[in-house]
C-alpha cells in the first residue's frame, strides 16, 4: 500500500470517529427509547400514538431506505448525499426544539401534529443518510479493521453517551416541561451539526462497480437479483425483522411505567442513564465475543435478553426500586444489536452491492413498522402481557434465520 493510501486510510478511520464521538454526544439529547417517547406522552400523546411515532422512528426509517435506494445506489460518490441527509436532521432537531419553547401556548393537537411531522423529517433523512454512510463506510475501512472500528466506535459512543446522560439527566429535571424538552433537542442538533464536520475531512474513492453489472440494470431489477439470487441476503432480512420487534417495545416500558409508578422527570433521567450503563457495562462482553466469536453469537446474546425483557417488565412494573433496571437491561440489548446487524450486513455483502444491500435490509422495517402501530392500539383492549407475549414468540424466531446465514463465505468472496 502506498503512502498516500495509508495516509487515506489513516484520515477516513479518525474521519468516522469523530463522527462517532459527537453523535454520541448528540444520541441522548434525542434519544429515540426513552427521551421522545416521554416528550410525546407528556405532550398528550396516547399509546397508540406512541406505537405511530415507534413505527416511524424504527421501522419507517429503515424501510424508507428501500425508496431512497433507486436515486443513490448508481452514484460512484455519496459524501454529498450523506451531508444532506444529515442537515436535514439538525433543521428537524431544531425546529423541534423551537416548536417546543412554544408548546406550553399551543393546543395539545397541533403540537403533537408538529411532533409526528418533525420526527418523520428527522427520521427519513436519516436513513437517506445511512445508506451513504454504510456505503462510504464499506469502501473506507477494510478488512480485519472492521471489527477494530465497530469495537471502537462502541467505546467511543458508550463514553460520550455516558456523559451526554449525566446532562441530559441534570437538564430533563432542571427545567419544567416544555422548556426542558426544547433545550435537549436544540442540543441535538448543535452537536449532530458539530459531528457533520468529521465527514468533510473523509476522502471517499468512487464506488467501484466493475464486472457486477448491476450498475446498468433499474433499482428494482437489482434489487430482485441480489434478493432471488443470495439466500444470505434473504435470511438477514428476516433477522432483521424478527430482533427489530425487541427494540419497539423499549418506548412502551416508558408508557408502562406511567402507567404503574407514574413518569416523573427523575424518572426519566434515570431511565436513560441506566439504560447508557447497560450499554458501556456490555460492551466490556461484546469486545470478547466479538474477538473470540462471531458477530452471530452476539445476535443469540441479543435474543435471549430481548425474550426475557418483556418478561421482568411485566413482573416488577410496580416495583419503584426493581423497574428502572429493566432500562439497565435494554442497554445490553441496544448495544449489541447495534454492533452485530450492521456488523453482519458488511460481512454478507461487497463494495459494488453495499448500498442495494443496505436499503434491501431496509425490508426488515417491515415488522417494526406494523408491531408497533398495532401494540399501541391492542394494548388498550388487551393488555401489555398480551402484546409482550407475542413480542417474545417473534424475536425467538431470530436464531432459526440465524443458523442459515453464512457469514464467511461472503467474506471470502469479497
């Protein structure tokens, strides 16, 4: 490798970090577990309305990765595309924060019509984004040093969201709704703002699409190929789909709590900084498995937990002392979904197919769309066990579509 290559290498590595350590700072200023769902209950907002704003928050922004496929996946260069939807996402955060200074004069139906059109703005751009940035991402760090940036990129957000929590926490109490609301999401955008400035430093290569053709076919016809065509594309979908239903019910164990304990502000900030001790505690684990392992054995991990969540919660949602330690245990879980999926897809695809594949894997919104819009209207007439119940039959389906994804020979391939 030439120097100016290594020199690439070396500028595109701290380029990501950067990002990483800001985003991190920015995440629980805007926290899509536990800060918004909260904002929204207190705005008025009903479970049902909360299962809506779930669903685009977690589902629809990983599906609307699909529609955004067939503008970007032919463009040889994406850092433009990444910056935009990115500014697109600091503008939702600010007008958040705006709206929300003003909420306390405003009906409670406009401002949750507000809200829905923000958070959709806020959480559209970023997956035009993402499939940018796994795109960028792919081509810029290779090989073995892969594993070595996700395990960075986990410290670095496990401290800087640590002590974005101690904020938040001091910030969510501090001042009373809606002023503590509109200082945290202005917040965010100054600092996702700040974090943007890392990917103006990356100098990306252009994607190479020699021999794979794909460049010349329409986006559907590409996508019908790679899904027809790699049984390790289609089984990942379905992972996908089956662990993103355990992420979902993270905002109804805050509607729960109001539920059972009430939802204070010191409520709240310690369900968050519980929840980031979780995830700096296991990524101690993760740095293990994933080294000695494989990204498939954090995904069992994943499962396991996601099973018995719904359990505890239903079990201590009286219990002031016992029930904030649910969050705790859903750190564990945020952290390792969101080292071993994303982890997983750069194995299972190549540098010529790595955006098709990411706005592809996007289908596995499909689930986390329609869950949580129909558990927030069937836990009004059912009941949380009911809901959690099913929730628990879907994610132990994980492991079945786990066992048929073959990893390594992607990796050799590519």
């Amino acid at each position: 490798m030439s120097p100016s290559k290594i020199s690439d290498a070396k500028v595109n590595f701290f380029s990501f970090l950067w990002h990483s350590l800001f985003l991190a700072l920015a995440k629980n200023f805007m926290d899509v577990n536990t800060i918004i769902p909260a904002m929204l209950i207190s705005a008025g907002g009903s479970t049902t309305e909360l299962g809506v704003l779930t669903a685009i928050m977690i589902g629809g922004s990983s599906f609307m990765q699909i529609v955004f496929a067939g503008f970007l996946f032919k463009k040889e260069r994406k850092k433009g595309y990444l910056l935009t939807g990115i500014y697109l996402r600091v503008g939702a955060l600010l007008g958040l924060g705006f709206l929300l200074s003003k909420a306390s004069g405003l009906p409670a139906f406009y401002v949750i019509g507000a809200i829905f059109i923000l958070i959709s703005i806020f959480s559209f751009s970023g997956s035009f984004a993402n499939i940018s940035y796994t795109d960028i991402l792919g081509k810029s760090i290779l090989g073995d040093n892969r594993k070595r940036f996700f395990v960075f990129r986990q410290v670095i957000l496990s401290a800087g969201i640590l002590m974005s929590a101690l904020i938040v926490r001091h910030l969510v109490r501090r001042y009373p709704y809606p002023v503590n609301y509109s200082v945290l999401f202005v917040s965010a955008g100054v600092l996702l703002l700040i974090a943007s400035l890392g990917f103006w430093m990356i100098r990306e290569k252009p994607t190479d699409f020699e021999d794979s053709g794909i460049h010349l076919m329409s986006v559907l016809s590409a996508l019908k190929k790679m899904f027809i065509e790699d049984v390790n594309l289609r089984y990942y979908i379905l992972l996908r789909n089956s662990t993103g239903i355990g992420l979902t019910l993270v905002p109804f164990y805050i509607s729960l709590a109001k539920k059972h304990l009430g939802l204070t502000a010191q409520a709240v900030g310690n369900f968050l900084l519980l929840q980031i001790i979780g995830m700096i505690v296991s990524n101690l684990l993760w740095h293990f498995i994933i080294r000695k392992g494989s990204y498939k054995g954090l995904v069992k991990i994943y499962t396991l937990i996601g099973s018995l969540l719904p359990i505890f919660a239903l079990l201590f949602s009286r219990s002031k002392a016992i029930y904030p330690f649910i969050f705790l245990l859903s750190g564990f879980n945020i952290s390792a979904y969101q080292i071993a999926l994303p982890g997983i897809l750069l194995e299972i695809s190549q540098e010529h197919n790595r955006a098709l594949y990411t706005a592809l894997s996007g289908a596995g919104g499909i689930f986390a769309i329609v869950f949580p819009m129909i558990a927030g209207a069937l836990i009004s007439y059912l009941g949380y066990p009911f809901v959690f119940g099913v929730s628990i039959l879907i994610t132990a389906t994980s492991v079945l579509f786990l066992r048929k994804i073959d990893c390594k020979r992607s990796v050799k391939a590519g």
